[in-house]
C-alpha cells in the first residue's frame, strides 16, 4: 500500500501523507516558426510571480490569452486548484475552490456551436480515488464526474466530445481510450509515459516505454486503435507539444528540439534556455493562433 501511495505521487505530481508539492514556476515565451529548420523563442516572461514559491504546473491554453494552470500556494501542503491566468490584463482567477485536489485542466471539445464549453480536470477525492470531472468555462454551476466506473486516472486527453485517452496509474501503467458517452474502454499498450498530444491527421501522440532506456514516440489511430512509430524520443524525456503542421517540439534538460516526421531525420535542437537560469524544462503548452510557448521550469 505504502508502494502504491507513492506511485501515485510521482505520477500526478503530488507527494502522499500531505507533504509539499515541488516549486515550480512557468515562463511564457513568443514563439516564431521561421520556416522548417528555424524556430525563434523570444520575449520571455515570468507569469507565476504570484505563487513564485508555491507549485505551478500543468499549464493549458483555454483561449488566446487566458491560461490554465494547477497551483498550490506555499502556506497550504495538501490542496490544489485550477487557476487562470489572464495574459493580456494580467489578472488572475481561481476556477475551482473545492475541498478536493484538482489536477491537468484541459479542454473538452464542443460537440456544435449551441454546446456550452467545457474544461475537465483528474480530482483526487477523499478516498484517494483519481476521477475525471468535467467544469462549464462559464462557471455557472460545480461541474460533475465523467467516468462512474474507471478511477486511478493520472492524465487525459480529448479526442473529441466523447473519446479521450487516459492514463490509468497502475502495474504497469495502462492506455486506454474511453467512450465517455457509453462509459466503456478499449485497452491500447502499456508503460506510457504523461503525455498526449493531437497530431494533423486526427491521430493522438503518447510516449511509450520500452525496456530499459529505449522510450519511443508514437501516435493512436482512435478509429482503428492502431498506434505507429514517429521516432525514438530523446534520452529520458516525456513532455512534447505538436505544432499545426506536425512538428513535435521535445524538451530535455533545459534545451527544447524538434522533429517532424516528413521533414527531419533526427531531433534539432531549436532553443537552450539555461541563459535564463532554468534548471530543467518539463510540461509545456503552446498556442500556435497567438504564437506562445509556455514552459514549466524548476
């Protein structure tokens, strides 16, 4: 039990029996795709300021200039809550107020123009027990559990309205893609890393762990549950963001590379921001319409 309480801490980024969360901060970056082979990085901004000496991760564009994060504050060690971080007025609102943790905000895609938006974020309830929860953008009401049946849930992501992939914490950790409609699941692979990304063809992109150090970057067919291989990640690395037209931007350590399967042989290395101070890069989210980079840093 002691085992499991602590890969579940790792996994989700929390520590068991309420200790502190690590500090972490994120730095937003104007990003400029010069042409195939340049990508600029510029304008680098400190937006956790707020919570400088507190944990602030998972970061999510919900909309051009508002992003979502997960945050704790230094003087509280067991709770977080979903922020928003306005870019453009520089205001800052906190979305979820619960007695329960919320993890991961992301975007559920709208199923027509009349749906209301929605965001979904991984809760740890008072069992400990990891469950989806969808929230309205607008607030207006407390939001309510996805998935009735399919707990231990680490990450997700939205395929469209009703299939996600899921991370499901576990030995070993699973990949699942989940009808939330019918609340059923297909099983994909195994040993997965955290994230999943949207690829041009409709295709999810996930890390998938070999033995030993070999770590591959694939993509899921969701129609066919096929998956694929794009290209052997870089040494011991997870966290990717994709752009419009395919390119996977990787970080490692603190130098960010990129690779796009139709154009690269091998990862580039587009950006080292160890000039800025930075101990480590680990998530990131871009917003390719507004041309923002943000990145999470130690």
């Amino acid at each position: 039990m002691r085992n499991q309480l602590l890969l579940l801490a790792l996994l989700i980024g929390t520590f068991a029996f309420g200790q502190p969360l690590p500090n972490t901060n994120i730095m937003l970056f104007d990003f400029n795709q010069l042409n195939d082979t340049v990508i600029e990085l510029s304008n680098p901004k400190f937006i956790t300021d707020f919570n400088k000496d507190g944990y602030n991760n998972q970061p999510y564009f919900m909309a051009d200039n508002e992003l979502y994060i997960t945050a704790q504050m230094p003087d509280d060690s067991t709770q977080t809550d979903i922020y928003a971080l306005d870019l453009e007025t520089k205001s800052i609102t906190r979305v979820t107020a619960t007695v329960e943790s919320e993890y991961s905000p992301t975007f559920v895609p709208p199923l027509g123009r009349a749906q209301s938006y929605e965001f979904s974020v991984v809760r740890v309830e008072e069992d400990g027990s990891q469950v989806l929860w969808k929230y309205p953008m607008n607030r207006k009401n407390e939001g309510k559990k996805v998935l009735e049946n399919i707990n231990n849930i680490g990450y997700h992501y939205w395929a469209d309205y009703r299939d996600l992939a899921a991370f499901i914490v576990g030995e070993p950790h699973k990949m699942l893609l989940i009808d939330s409609r019918n609340q059923t699941s297909q099983y994909v692979t195994s040993n997965i890393g955290r994230c999943f990304q949207d690829l041009p063809d409709g295709s999810i992109a996930f890390v998938e762990k070999m033995a030993g150090d070999i770590w591959l970057l694939k993509k899921l067919n969701t129609r066919t549950l096929r998956t694929s291989l794009i290209t052997a990640t870089l040494s011991q690395s997870e966290d990717f963001v994709t752009l419009r037209d395919g390119t996977i931007i990787m970080s490692n350590g603190t130098a960010l590379y990129k690779f796009n399967q139709r154009k690269d042989t091998t990862w580039r290395k587009i950006a080292d921001l160890s000039y800025y101070g930075m101990k480590g890069i680990t998530r990131m989210a871009i917003n390719g319409a507004q041309n923002k980079l943000a990145i999470v840093i130690n």
